[in-house]
C-alpha cells in the first residue's frame, strides 16, 4: 500500500534530500575517495535498517541492554519551588551509560557488523559518546579507538577510566585547541587511514550526508517514547520542549517526534562566559554559513574566516558548528533559539541535584537552566526537558571549580 499523494509524509521524512541537504545545509563536501565509502554506507544503511533482522536485533538490544523505554518524570519540587509552569524530564540519564548516546553508538555498531567492519572510530568532547561506542564495542566484539581533546581528557578523567577499562584505545589529541573540534579533526584523519575495513561513528548529527541522517534516526526513539509518555501522563502534549544543543544529537531526537504538533521546540546553545567571540558556543545565535567537516550549516568564524575557538563549562558543546537540520529547522522559524551562561548551568545542575535529587550532566543542565527562566515567563504552560545525561563525569570539574555556587541556589 502507498501513502495517499494527498497527505503530506512527516517532516522528518521530508528531510534531508538525496544528497543530504537540509535546505541549504548539510551535504558531503569531502575527498571523492571518501565519497565512495559515504556512498556505500548510506546504501547500506537504506538497505539494512529496514529488513526486519536488524530492527528485531535493535528492538531487542534497546530492552534488554540498554533498559529502555527511559521514563517521563514530573519535578514536582522544582515546579513548586518555581510557582511557574510544570516542568517533566525525559531521563535518558537513566539510559545504560548514562546518556543518550547509546542510542546511536548501538545502531551504528549493528550497521558495521551488517557491513562486515572490524573496526569502530570516533571522537568525544564530554566522553559520553565514547563510553558509548566502547560499549558498543564490548558488546559486538569490535575494536574501538576514540579521539579526545587533551583538555576534556582532563575535565572528563571519569569518562576516560570507562572507556578504557571497556577495552578502547583514547588517542590523546594535543593540537589546536585540544577540545572537540580537533578531536573530530583527528578521528577523520584515522578514519581515512582505512575506511574500508573501519567506521567512523561519528557523535552527532553532524559530518557529510549520511550522518546527520542516521544519528537522527537512530535518537528518534526518544521522542517517540516521550510524546506517548507524556500523553499518558497528562492527556495531552507539551506546551514546550527543551534541549541543549551543541551538535544537535540529543534535541534532533526528542523534537522530531514534535515537529508536526504546536510545541514549541526550544534549542539551548552554550553562552559560556558571554558573547564576545571565543567565550562560548553559541552557534546559531552567532554564527554564519559556513562548510566544516564535510557539511555546510552555521558556524563560528574568526577574522580568516575559519572555525572559531569556542568555550562552554560543558565538554560535550564547546564545538563551532552545528548540526544541519538543526541550521534548517532554526532559520525557517521551526526551532526557538535560546542561551544558557556557564554560571547558569552550574547553578541549575546544583538545584535539580537538590531539589529532586537528580545530578544532570552539565550539557543537560544548560536545557534545566533555559527551562527555570522560561518557566518564569510562561507560568501556566508545561515544559519537557531531555535530560541527556547524568552528571557523574562533571562533578569532580565542578565541585574543584565551582563548589561556592551551590550555597547560592
């Protein structure tokens, strides 16, 4: 049976186009030779995650391995201490690892042993994404090598014990900037070494076509699963759903679900110590078009037109792009654009901690921190948060760096 040509398909399903855009953005502009391989995986990716082996096999991983569904929860404290609107959490903290990321890392892995790789690659900002695919690792039986900046090696030493004692090899990266840009940087150049016989699986919905379109795919679980938690809950939608966005990951796999409803989808970009160039991560607020990594979207650029250095308080959002449907969804007016400071981050990550004893990954805590002002400004709405993460990784960072602002919140 095919679809009446009447009736418009999903708007995740309209997007990207054969060549990967979004719009204007997205796309693959990378060497021809690795076009080959991108074209083999993108094949291979239509091709195998529709046959039912490979969906019974993720079905079952994401019950039995990775513990999902994760749950919708009500912060009844904080929403009392607010006397603003109601705040819910989607806890994909209490996804196996501790994030999101396995959602994807899981999928990923799969394909690669659907296409006979023997070896998985990738980058890490946060270490959340790496724990992940050196899970993933562990479970398929595949070898992991993860690139990670020398600087969130040491903001991250939690993180990079896991994956280490998972079995994966953490390639220090020490050049530029020593953060998440540059480990991409460095991930792409061992994935170039063989990308016949490896993948690179890449932490985001970022990098050449297929990427943003299978990392998406593969986060839509959540979204799926927090739309029908939620109506269960409260017998009807959000007003309001927030996420942090530094790639784009986890807000492109709970707003998908909420694209075709009126929910405002509210995006949440690091506004580190302000808006001077350099002092944060705020992308679509402040950047412009720009090509990197293989994909055109919005970016940060320095006088030589070049990715700016970026900062945030979290590891996992200090990169100078974004994803390209992020791009698309903002500039056509879909999204809503806000910010989070450093020192509102913290202050949130400290009150959700003590308010319903639940410790947010500092990416998570900027969505929080975005979601305590707008609920300050729309008191009788509702408001569900993708809680991406747990804060275990952060909190030797923050109580060494910011311990006197627990006794402000």
């Amino acid at each position: 049976m095919t679809a009446d040509p009447a009736t418009p398909l999903p708007s995740h399903r309209q997007q990207p186009d054969a060549k990967g855009f979004f719009g204007p953005f997205g796309g693959a502009m990378i060497p021809p030779q690795l076009q080959q391989q991108m074209d083999e995986i993108t094949h291979a990716y239509h091709r195998i995650c529709r046959s039912h082996d490979f969906i019974r096999e993720l079905r079952s991983i994401r019950e039995h391995f990775q513990g999902r569904p994760t749950p919708v929860y009500y912060c009844k404290n904080l929403s009392q201490e607010i006397d603003g609107a109601r705040l819910y959490l989607k806890r994909e903290d209490l996804n196996h690892t501790g994030a999101h990321k396995l959602n994807h890392c899981m999928g990923e892995a799969l394909l690669a042993k659907f296409l006979g790789k023997k070896k998985l690659i990738a980058e890490t900002g946060a270490g959340q994404h790496g724990v992940a695919l050196a899970t993933a690792g562990a479970y398929f039986g595949l070898p992991v090598e993860i690139h990670m900046g020398a600087v969130d090696i040491a903001k991250q030493h939690p993180n990079v014990l896991r994956m280490k004692i998972l079995g994966a090899k953490v390639v220090p990266v020490t050049f530029g900037a020593q953060t998440l840009k540059e480990a991409v940087d460095s991930a792409f150049q061992a994935y170039l070494v063989d990308p016949v016989s490896s993948i690179y699986c890449i932490g985001s919905v970022v990098g050449p076509h297929p990427f943003p379109l299978m990392v998406r795919e593969f986060q839509r679980v959540v979204g799926i699963e927090a739309r029908a938690q939620f109506q269960a809950m409260t017998g009807e939608l959000p007003d309001n759903v927030v996420a942090c966005v530094g790639g784009g990951s986890n807000a492109m796999g709970i707003f998908t679900a909420f694209l075709d409803d009126p929910v405002r989808l509210h995006g949440v970009e690091p506004l580190g110590r302000g808006p001077t160039l350099g002092d944060h991560a705020a992308t679509l607020t402040y950047g412009t078009e720009g090509v990197m990594h293989g994909f055109n979207s919005i970016m940060l650029k320095d006088a030589k037109g070049e990715p700016a250095p970026v900062h945030s308080v979290a590891s996992g959002l200090d990169y100078p792009s974004v994803g390209p449907e992020h791009a698309y969804l903002s500039r056509s007016g879909r999204t809503i654009t806000g910010t989070a400071t450093d020192e509102e981050t913290v202050k949130a990550f400290f009150r959700l901690s003590r308010s319903e004893g639940i410790i947010p990954a500092l990416e998570s805590a900027h969505a929080v921190a975005y979601a305590l002002k707008l609920a300050k400004e729309r008191p009788d709405e509702s408001i569900l948060v993708n809680l991406s993460g747990r804060g275990d990784k952060d909190i030797d960072y923050v109580m060494e760096n910011y311990a006197a602002l627990a006794d402000e919140t």
